[in-house]
C-alpha cells in the first residue's frame, strides 16, 4: 500500500490528525493496535479545552459535543473547609467543555466511513523503518498476513507505550521526566455529580476530584499510593474516601451507586523532544505526559495535531519544508507550559509523602495567595481553558 501520511494510533490525536488531513484532500492510512470497542473502553480524560472543541467544529463533527456536553464556567479548588472557586469565564472570557475523551473518540470513528477515512484495527506488531530518510515505510500483520504501507511521512499518534518514540536512534532526542509517587484511582458511576462544577481537593488524607460526564453520570477520583490494587478499593471504600477528602458540604450531595468502570492511572510529567525525527512526526501521549491534575492530556494531542496537520498542509500544498522543520518547536512552546501548569497544581494539590511542614505550608501560603488574588486567579484561569495555539 502506499499513501502520503502513515499514522499510527486511532487514539483521539490519530483519529483527529486523519480527519484534518483527509478535509485538506491528503491522503493517510491510520494503523491500530486493538479493535475499536477496545479504544472506546478506555475511561480516561473528560475536559475539552475550546481548542479542541474548535477543531472539531472545523471538521463539522461537533454536533453531539454541543447537544451533549456541559458548557463550564468555573471551577473549584478545596483545601479543608475552605473553596476557591476559579470564575473562568469572568476572568478569560472563555469555558471549558466537559466531555468525555470516550465520546470525542466515538464522533471521530463514527465519521470515518462517511468521510473516506481508512482505519485498520487490529493491526499487529508495527514497526517503523527508514525514518531518516524521504522514504519511510510501516510493517504490521493484519489478518495474518504481514503487510507494508509507504509513505512521505509517518505520524506517530500511539501513546505513551507505542513503538514511534522508540524507532528514533538513541542520542537523537532527549526524555525529560518526572514520575510521582501516587496514582489516581477513578470511579464512574450512574449517579448525579454532587456539584455543578468540578472540584479538586486538597486533604490531609490525600486528592480529591469530582467530576462528571453529563447531569446524570459521575467520575470521582483519589489519589493512592503506588503499592494499591484496584482490588482492594470496593466501590464503599471509594465513597468513604470521597465523602471525607472532598469535605462536609459536597459529602452532603455525593449520591453513592455502583461503579460502572474502576482503575488506577499512574501520574507521570514526561517529554520527548524534539518531537521529530526525519520523516516521523510525534503527536500527544507518544511524546510527551502530564500529571492529569490540570485536564491537559488530550487537549495537549488535540493542539499538537492541530500544529502537525498544519505542517502537513503546508508540505503537500505548498511544498513548504520550513513547516515540518518547525513543527517541534511550535508544539514544544505550548507543550512545555501545559506541563508547568500540570505540574504546579499537581504540586499544590496532592500530599507528597517526602513533604514535612514547611512544604505543607507552602501550599497553605500559596492557596490562601490564590483565593484573595485576581492576578493569581487569572494565571490558573488561563492556563485551564488552554492557552492560546
Ligand atoms: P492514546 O489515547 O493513548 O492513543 C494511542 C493509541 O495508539 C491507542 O489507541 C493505542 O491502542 C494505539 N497504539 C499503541 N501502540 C500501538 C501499536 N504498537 N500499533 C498500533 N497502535 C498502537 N487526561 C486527562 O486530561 N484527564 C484524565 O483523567 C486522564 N486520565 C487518563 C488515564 C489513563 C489510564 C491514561 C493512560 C491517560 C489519561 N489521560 C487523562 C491522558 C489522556 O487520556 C491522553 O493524554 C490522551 O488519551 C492522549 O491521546 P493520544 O491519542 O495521544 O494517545
Ligand atoms: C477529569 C479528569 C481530569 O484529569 C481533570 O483534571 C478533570 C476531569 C475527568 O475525568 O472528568
């Protein structure tokens, strides 16, 4: 087979990376690893930033995102008794759409047929080969048979775990990383949230964050040391824990029900850089993490394809090689503040267990600088409904 763009990965950042590709007339095969039920069965991010809701208004695939998606104005910080609530529309003009990553990946495959888009699922043991080159191609086995696609470029879309970062030659990039001593352990449930806007919790006993995927679904999460088992946390014990760290008065609204997915994500900063190499292109989770305490995951890929379709276009439309050189660090620039922003609130808002008193006071110090300062305000603000591309 032959194509002019390979990408690997029908995650949100390759599902979304095909369909731009395929809206400007360049032609791309996008290769999955599992089926596409398995894909949909990953519960993860639940926050769009507006410019990952802009790109999918250009693709016209925003219908259900505005039927379905809850419009957010603010958001809340608690730590003990007290909660700072974080007016982002009063102080950025703007909102922030909660949806679920689930749903988005649902409206992006939904689209593929109708618009042409070629997706093979089930994809076995890709590999990358020539990346150095002009040439580069793709083996994988479908069907059992080994199979071969050759193309201008490859994009690699394939998460953290993928094989693109790894095809890059040792020396040819630089990792920088930050792993954290919890995990987030999250429910999601059939119930209503207990509050209208998402609340993030800073408690002796450890993070809290309400949230939620519509009026009448909830997704809570605890941070747990990384020794816990999922197994070990009945939904009960979930609940205990919540009703505690999230404090008296949303204690009062949680509705309690049994949880429809339960799971344990490592909190990890993490960036690759430069995000490209030869003729392979790195977009979201394959090369960089953050910590998901700020939302930032999905909305980093989202911009980060934004950044390569961009690229891509200017290649194939006007033979602009300048935009493929300088896609890593035009995306790098918007990268490496989403992991400031990640990292300080992870920073503000969990307990470390290596902090003693003066770190806890820090964080006393600095949610108390927050609650009384615009300018403070303003700074999360902005950073939370993503900054500009
Ligand atoms: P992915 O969604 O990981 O997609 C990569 C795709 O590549 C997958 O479909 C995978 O199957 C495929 N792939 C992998 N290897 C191969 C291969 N060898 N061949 C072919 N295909 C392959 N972010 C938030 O903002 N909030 C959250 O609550 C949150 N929770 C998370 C929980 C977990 C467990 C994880 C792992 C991430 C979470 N994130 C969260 C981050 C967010 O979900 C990611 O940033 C987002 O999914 C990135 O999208 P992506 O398309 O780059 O990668
Ligand atoms: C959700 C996840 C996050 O990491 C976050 O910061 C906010 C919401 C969620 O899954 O709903």
């Amino acid at each position: 087979m032959r194509t002019q763009v390979a990408i690997i990965g029908a995650g949100p950042a390759g599902l979304l990376l095909g369909h731009l590709l395929k809206a400007e007339g360049i032609e791309c095969i996008v290769l999955e690893r599992r089926t596409g039920d398995y894909v949909l069965s990953r519960i993860r991010a639940g926050v769009l930033e507006q410019v990952t809701v802009g790109l999918m208004e250009r693709l016209g695939l925003d219908g259900r995102i505005k039927a379905e998606g809850l419009p957010h104005d603010g958001f809340n910080l608690a730590d003990g008794e007290r909660l700072i609530r974080i007016d982002i529309a009063a102080l950025t003009g703007q909102q922030v759409m909660v949806y679920g990553q689930t749903e988005l990946t649902r409206d992006l495959m939904d689209a593929t047929d109708e618009r042409g888009l070629e997706v093979i699922y089930e994809a076995a043991d890709v590999a990358l080969h020539d990346i150095d080159g002009n040439s580069p191609y793709v083996t994988f086995s479908s069907a059992g048979a080994r199979q071969r696609i050759d193309a201008r470029f490859i994009v690699g879309c394939d998460g953290f775990h993928g094989p693109s970062r790894k095809a890059i030659p040792a020396g040819a990039g630089r990792e920088f990383e930050r792993v954290y001593p919890f995990g987030w352990l999250g429910i999601l449930a059939d119930v209503p949230p207990c509050n209208h806007e998402l609340i993030y919790a800073n408690h002796e006993r450890g993070f809290a964050l309400a949230s939620m995927r519509s009026h009448t679904r909830s997704r809570y999460y605890v941070d747990v040391p990384l020794t816990e088992k999922v197994e070990d946390w009945s939904d009960e014990r979930i609940w205990d824990e919540l009703a505690i760290r999230l404090g008296p008065d949303a204690a009062a609204h949680i509705m309690r029900g049994p949880s429809i997915e339960k799971s344990i994500a490592p909190l990890r900063s993490y960036v690759f850089a430069p995000m490209r190499h030869g003729s392979l292109m790195l977009c979201g989770d394959s090369a960089h993490i953050v910590p998901p305490t700020g939302a930032k995951g999905l909305n980093l890929a989202a911009s980060d394809v934004h950044y390569a379709a961009e690229a891509l276009t200017g290649f194939f439309k006007r033979n602009d090689r300048d935009a493929i050189s300088g896609y890593s660090d035009k995306a790098l620039a918007r990268v490496w503040k989403a992991e400031r922003f990640s990292w300080s609130l992870t920073r503000l808002m969990h307990r470390f267990p290596e902090d003693g008193d003066f770190e806890r006071a820090m964080q006393v110090a600095e949610l108390d600088y927050i609650a009384t300062s615009r300018a403070a305000q303003t700074s999360i603000a902005e950073n939370y409904v993503g900054l500009p591309v």
